[in-house]
C-alpha cells in the first residue's frame, strides 16, 4: 500500500519532462537540416527528371506531328506492296542475284521439311531402338519363311514320288 501511494515529488516530475523535452528538441534540430536539404535536393531532381520526361513528350509530339503531316503519303506507301519495288543492283551482279533468288526459293520451299527433320531429332534413338526390334522381327520372320519353303519343298517332293508311283 505504501508503494501504491508513494508519488514522485512535483519538481523531479518535471524535471524529467524538461529533459526529455529537451532532448526531443536536440534531435529535431540535429535532424531538420538534413530533412531540409534531402527535401531540396529531392525536389531538385524530381523537376530534373521532370524537364527530362517533358523533353521526351515533346520530341514524341513533334514526331507525330510529323507523321499526321504525311498522313495520306504513309497510307500510300503501306498500302503499296512493298515487293514491287526495284533494288538498284549494278549488272556485273544481275547473274548472283539471280542465282542467290533460286536458292533462296529452294530453301523457302524445303524449309518445312528441314524443321520437321530438326523436331524429329530428339525422337531418332527411339526411332532406331524400334527399327532393331522391327529388323530383329524380320530376320525371324524370314528364318520362319525358309524353313516353310524348305517343308514345302519336300512335301513337293513327296507329292511328286506318290504321284509317280
């Protein structure tokens, strides 16, 4: 009962909130020039990135300007097949162009037989363990065949004696 009722004296009460006061008060002042200059260090970069960021729309905007200008030329020209065009080719090279066309369509008209060969890749040892055991059923099935020319050939030979006798 007597610790229940025991207070601290009024002037050391507050003298501890003084101090701690204080305290709090030294910390804000040691920590405000920093907050302040991050703060204006901060804002000094963000317009920085901001002017960048303007810069880029401006130069977005120009550039379509530009493309709204020749609107109706850009439709022309995406309308236009593009394979209709010449290049400009000196006639000492007409012969390799010509050769290099020829090969460039022989490639074009084989090239899905070639992805189907490099898809069937990973497939071969399991295409060949099937093509053993498919030889090895052959060789066994022609060993059988022999063997069954072999019995009709002497029952032949039999039907032959009976019939002569």
């Amino acid at each position: 009962t007597l610790e229940s009722t025991w207070r601290k004296p009024l002037c050391f009460l507050n003298f501890s909130e003084m101090e701690k006061m204080a305290n709090i008060e030294a910390e804000i002042n040691e920590v405000q020039p920093v907050v302040l200059s991050v703060g204006t260090i901060g804002s000094t970069l963000q317009f920085y990135f901001i002017g960048q960021k303007c810069e880029i729309l401006q130069d977005m905007n120009r550039h379509l300007e530009a493309v709204l200008k020749n609107k109706r030329a850009l439709r022309k020209r995406l309308i236009k097949p593009r394979c209709q065009d010449s290049l400009p080719i000196e006639a000492t090279f007409h012969k390799y162009v010509v050769e290099l066309l020829t090969e460039a369509m022989t490639f074009i008209e084989k090239l899905e037989s070639h992805l189907q060969t490099v898809r069937s890749i990973p497939e071969v040892p399991n295409t060949m363990k099937n093509m053993d055991a498919a030889l090895t059923k052959t060789e066994l099935l022609v060993m059988e065949l022999e063997e069954l020319t072999d019995q009709i050939l002497k029952w032949r030979e039999l039907q032959k004696e009976v019939y002569s006798d």
